[in-house]
C-alpha cells in the first residue's frame, strides 16, 4: 500500500505500468483510473482497520498516528466550497477534474 498526499495510491509508483494522473478526456492518460490515482474515500477503512490490527503501545500513539493521515484532509475540507473530500486526486494530492470533487 502506498500512501498519497489524501488518498492510497491505486498501483505502486515502481510498477512500469504506473500512472498517478487521472485524466479521461485524454486516450493517454483516461485508461489509468486503477493504475495510480489516489482515492481518498477507502482512507477510513484503511485507518480503522489499522487502529484495529496495528500493535500500538499507547491509545496516544494511535490517535497520533492517526491524525498524520488525517491532517490533509481536514486542511482540505476547511478550503472546500462544500466542506467536502474528492473521491480521488492525481499524484501528489493534485486535484483530479475527472473526478467527484465531493
């Protein structure tokens, strides 16, 4: 699992078939949706599931951990016009306009 800005990459970056950016107007880039994007909805999940299964020392070092994931997102939602998350963004939590913006 690799880690994006806001999201969880869909494919590993060291993959020759890799592609971070998720554009479908365009034939070059519009096949990639599961070859790099970074979705952002499956984050929870992931997290739960860590606090779950990850062997913390402490309930701080958990909250901790978890935060780290979760600062960009709350950055994110104080900017946005609809106090929302994207469904995914491009590499590097770049906005992806081929995506639900919320």
């Amino acid at each position: 699992m690799e880690r994006g800005c806001m999201g969880i990459k869909t494919l590993d970056p060291k993959d020759k078939k890799y592609n971070g950016d998720y554009i479908n107007s365009d034939d070059s880039h519009g096949w990639n949706y599961h070859q790099g994007p970074e979705w952002v909805w499956p984050v929870g999940f992931f997290l739960k599931a860590q606090l779950y299964f990850k062997d913390y020392k402490s309930k701080e070092e958990a909250v901790y951990d978890t935060m780290q994931w979760l600062i960009p997102h709350i950055n994110h939602i104080h900017k946005d016009p609809w106090e929302g998350l994207p469904e995914l963004t491009n590499s590097h939590g770049k906005r992806c306009n081929d995506s639900c913006p919320t």
